[in-house]
C-alpha cells in the first residue's frame, strides 16, 4: 500500500514538474539575435542559399521559407522568431516577383489566364485569417512545439506530392505517346500546324478542342499562350481580395496604438473574422449553388459538393496558421491541395504563388509592427529573393515548355518541401537539445507581456 502511494506521489511531482516547465508566470524564454551586417562568408553564402531557395520556392508555389529560415539560423546567425519574421519579408519579394512573370501567361489548354483569380478569393480570405492566429501563436508557442508540428505536415505533403508527381508524369507520358501516334499519321502534312493564339470560345465553354488538348504536346513542347497583362486579370475578384487585404493592414495599424490584450485589442482582432467570412461565404456559396465557377476545373468549376467547401475552408485556414506560426509561405499547404482538386501543376504554382503574396505581405506588417526583424537586412534578402525567383520561374516555364513535363513542378514542389522539413528540423531539434541541456525554460510564452 506505501508503495503504492508513493508511486502516486512520484507520478505527481513528475506532472508538476512538466506543468512548471511549461508554463512559468512572467517569465520569458525569448531573446531576440541579430547580427551586425556586413560583408563576409556568412552573408555570401546566405545570399547563394536564399537565392536558391527563392528560385526552388517560386516554381513550387511555396515561397521557400522552408530553406530561407534554416539558412538564417544556421548561416547568417539570427534566432528562430526573428528568422521567421525575414523569411516572410523574403517570401513576400519572391512571390511579387512570380506573380509579375505569371501575369502573362495563359491556362495549358483553357482560354482563360493561368492564375485562377476565383480559387485565390475563395482561398485567401480563410489563409489571412489563419495566418493572424499563426503570428499570435508564435509569440505564445515554444520552438520545439512548432518543431513537431512542422516536421509532421511537411513530410506528409512532401510524400503526398511526389505520388503526385508520379502519376502526372505516367500519364504525360500516355498523351505524348498518343500525340506521335497521331503525327506519324499525318503524312499528307508537310507542314506542322501553328497554334499561336487561341480560337474565339463562348463564354459557357472556355476549353481548347480536344485535338488542340493533345496537340500542345507534339514534338515534346507544351505551349503555354501569353496574352497582355491587363486582359489577364480579373479586376472584380482581385478587388475583393485586395478589400481582405487592405481591411487587414488598417485593422493591424489600429492594433499597434491599443495595449496588448486590452478589450480595444481583441474587439479589433475580432473585426477580421467578418472582413475574412463576408468574401469566402460569398465566394462559396456561389460555387455551391451554382453562379460562381473556379474556371480551371471547367465543367467541375461549379457546383460544388458541401464536404469540399469544409474542406476548403479548413485546409485554407490551417495554411494560414502554418504559414504565420512556422514563416513559410501558405503555399506549402495550399500548392499541394489544389493539385488534389485536379488544378493542372502550372496553374496550381501560378494560384498558390498569387494568394502567398497577399498573405506573406501581410504577415509581413505584422512582424514589422511587432518590430520582430531588421529592416536592412530584410530589405537586401527580399531583394536577393525578388530577382532569384524570377529567374527560377523564368529557368522552369523554358524547361517545362522543353519537355512537355508539367510534372516537373511537382517534383520540384515535393523535393523542396522535402528538404525543408528535414532543415528546419533538423534546427529545431538541435536547438531542443541544447536547451535540455542548459535547463532553459522551454514552455508557453506570456502572450499579454
């Protein structure tokens, strides 16, 4: 019977302990590092590193936070939060930049631009909401717990997407099979047929013919049409997101001239669940009930089944908190969903890379409100990251156009999300362990201090 008692009453001291470890009134595990700038090893090979990243993330649709916030830590020598808070800087220069390139470009075989306005305005209201909950909970979270969840969904995705990848490229391969089949029967041709615009559609059916569909694969190219900027954009659904967006930056301007966990606080955070919940539930409702359409599932567009909305919405508003917890792009998330909606690979990269820059900008002025990061060294890496991701999507869109393979974005996506799961880890559990050892606090932050 003692032993038993005493058992109990080791069993609780050990739940104490852990409890007192998580949570310590006033006392704080935090401190910021920041490095001085200048010139040397570490800001050469952060700038290499960054420029990869950037070129990886962008062709990805991920915005490559997964390899910028490693490199920060690890190379140029900036704490986990503040390494976070750069790497959005960054993922917001590399995702302007993409959607820049993407403007131009049409759907592989739809009449319609390759970014598709309508899932962004479907998506992006819930992603912006997550990612406030995301930078709250940042501030409160220790590093090993976002650690955890990090490695959790990175791999997941990494490995969902490569299966991906696989079965895009077996059935690239069928259609160009069938494509040189039909070109071998074409011997009363002397010449091979142009196809350097697109035939007038009605506005009902925006698809290519079939044949134009099968065609586009001949010789191993994949034409992707360019057509002007401004006939590319849909202005009505742009503005709505930008109304999220611009409702966002005032409510966060607000936010810094109110003391932290005051009631002016929290009603001001409140008033961004209806600036995010009036779009969506338009937008969704609409696509339920059939008179709204996500234009690059064509004849699927519309409709749509309740569950799939749910889903949606879940999934957007978890990309948002990821992205705002973890300062990775809601691309992670989001370029990898649509791909499971059946969106073709281009134009899920071109869709992710569009609502990953409204939602890094705007965590963007979060972090600089909360003066979570240099501005030097944040205005020279977005820089770097803003003409790499250029070039990456300019490399990508030759390659793909080369070899007809639009299963190489996934694979480029998968690979990336890949490496960073094992990079900011690998980080974390580094540092995990050396605060073990030092007997550092490693619980809850006092989010109102």
């Amino acid at each position: 019977m003692s032993g038993s008692i005493e058992t109990d009453s080791s069993f609780s001291s050990y739940i104490v302990k852990a409890m007192d470890g998580l949570w310590r009134a006033g006392q704080s595990g935090y401190q910021h590092v920041w490095p001085e700038m200048k010139f040397g090893w570490r800001i050469v090979a952060g700038t290499v590193i960054g420029s990869l990243g950037a070129a990886f993330g962008s062709v990805g649709g991920v915005g490559g936070g997964g390899i910028f916030v490693p490199m920060l830590i690890l190379i140029i020598g900036f704490d986990a939060k503040s390494a976070t808070a750069i790497s959005k800087c960054m993922i917001t220069g590399a995702a302007i930049s993409t959607v820049y390139f993407n403007l131009k470009l049409k759907h592989p075989t739809l009449d319609i631009p390759l970014i598709d306005y309508n899932m962004v305005m479907l998506m992006m209201p819930m992603i912006m909401l997550g990612i406030t909950i995301g930078v709250s909970l940042s501030v409160v979270f220790a590093d090993w717990m976002i650690t955890v969840l990090l490695i959790i969904v990175f791999i997941g995705t990494s490995i969902k997407a490569f299966f991906k990848g696989i079965h895009t490229w077996k059935t690239e391969t069928l259609t160009k099979q069938v494509a040189s089949f039909g070109k071998f029967l074409r011997t009363d041709c002397d010449e091979e047929p142009e196809y350097n615009s697109l035939p007038a559609k009605s506005q009902k059916d925006n698809r290519l013919p079939q044949f134009l569909t099968i065609l586009v694969y001949l010789n191993g190219t994949m034409l992707i049409h360019q057509g002007p900027i401004l006939g590319n954009i849909y202005w009505k659904e742009l503005g709505y997101i930008s109304f999220v967006w611009l409702a966002y930056f005032f409510l966060q301007i607000i936010k810094t001239y109110t003391s932290t966990c005051s009631t002016t606080f929290w009603i001001v955070n409140l008033l961004q669940v209806p600036a995010s919940l009036g779009v969506h539930l338009y937008q969704a409702i609409g696509l339920h009930q059939g008179w709204r359409t996500i234009p690059s599932k064509g004849d699927r567009g519309t409709n749509w089944p309740l569950h799939y909305l749910i889903l949606s919405s879940f999934c957007a508003t978890l990309a948002g908190l990821i992205g705002g917890l973890l300062g990775i792009g809601s691309g992670f998330v989001m370029g990898p969903l649509f791909l499971e909606l059946g969106i073709a690979p281009q134009v899920a990269s071109a869709t992710a890379t569009l609502g990953m820059t409204y939602s890094a900008s705007i965590s963007t002025v979060e972090y600089y409100l909360l003066n979570r990061f240099p501005v030097p060294y944040a205005l020279y890496l977005t820089f770097v990251a803003t003409i790499a991701a250029y070039i990456g999507q300019d490399i990508i869109d030759r390659l793909v156009t080369r070899f007809g393979r639009a299963s190489l974005i996934i694979f480029v996506l998968a690979f990336t999300v890949f490496v960073s799961a094992f990079a900011l880890g690998g980080v974390g559990v580094s540092d995990m362990v050396q605060k073990i050892q030092r007997n550092e606090y490693m619980g809850f932050e006092d989010f109102c201090k």
